[in-house]
C-alpha cells in the first residue's frame, strides 16, 4: 500500500492508503502503484486520482504544484485542490 498526502497551503485535503494515484505531471500523466521507483516531478493543473485501500475512487481537481514519492510515501503538494 501506498501513504498518500494531497496538501495546499491552507490544509491537509487527504491522508490514507492508497493502491494507486494517478498525476497530471507536467510531461503527461502517470500513475504511481506500489513499490514504484522514486520520483520527483511536477504536476500541472488537472485531475488526481487516488484507488484507496478500500477500493474507492476519490477524485480531486487541481492546480499546479508537485508530487514526490519515496519508500511507497507519496507526497501531493498543490496550490488548491477540489473534491469532483
């Protein structure tokens, strides 16, 4: 499983586990599952999608910001995010 933390400036918009979490980094989008290698890149605006451990779909709009991930700890830091 995945730790996932989707932050703005203002608050913590989730925190849990997830299966996977899928991106708009700035060259494409791209998906982020288990045991993926690490990775810092940038995201611009668009849709982050996290499969939390319970298999629900969560899907937020976002602005442009960052993701990085290490040790299955992915770290979503962005200037605003909205629940669709």
């Amino acid at each position: 499983m995945l730790q996932v933390d989707i932050v703005t400036p203002a608050k913590i918009i989730y925190s849990g586990l997830a299966e996977s979490v899928t991106v708009p980094g700035s060259k494409s989008p791209f998906q982020i599952l288990n045991n993926h290698a690490p990775i810092v890149s940038s995201l611009d605006d668009g849709i982050v999608k996290v499969v939390t451990d319970t298999h629900q779909e969560l899907v937020y709009k976002t602005s442009s910001g960052f993701v990085e991930l290490q040790h299955n700890k992915i770290s979503v830091l962005v200037e605003s995010a909205v629940a669709e």
